[in-house]
C-alpha cells in the first residue's frame, strides 16, 4: 500500500503517456469510480488524487 507524502492517504500511481501528464505517471485514488460519458457510456476508472487539504482550500 502506498500512501501520499502530504496527506497520508492510499494512492496509485499509473504510467501515462508523456502527453497527459510531463512526469509520466499520474497518482489517482485507488477506488474505481463510474462515471456516464457524453456518448452515453458507462466507464469505470480512477480520480486524480487531490489531497483533502488541497481541496478544501482551493474548493477544487
């Protein structure tokens, strides 16, 4: 189990493309999430990890 620095919550970290993401990986919440795209399409997939301090102060 691997757990953010700042926050000390459960990460993942995923190998992305160069043109996602200039690190190449991206760390997301490990829970998988379902979301409905614009076609219409179910797809299950993880959220960025944003860290709950981050996220308060910045409301995103």
């Amino acid at each position: 189990m691997t757990r953010c620095p700042k926050c000390g919550v459960e990460i993942k970290y995923i190998p992305v493309g160069y043109n996602i993401d200039e690190t190449g990986v991206v760390i997301v919440d490990p829970d998988y999430t379902e979301i409905i795209n614009d076609g219409g399409r179910l797809i299950k997939g993880h959220l960025r990890h944003r860290c709950r301090e981050e996220y308060e102060t910045n409301g995103k």
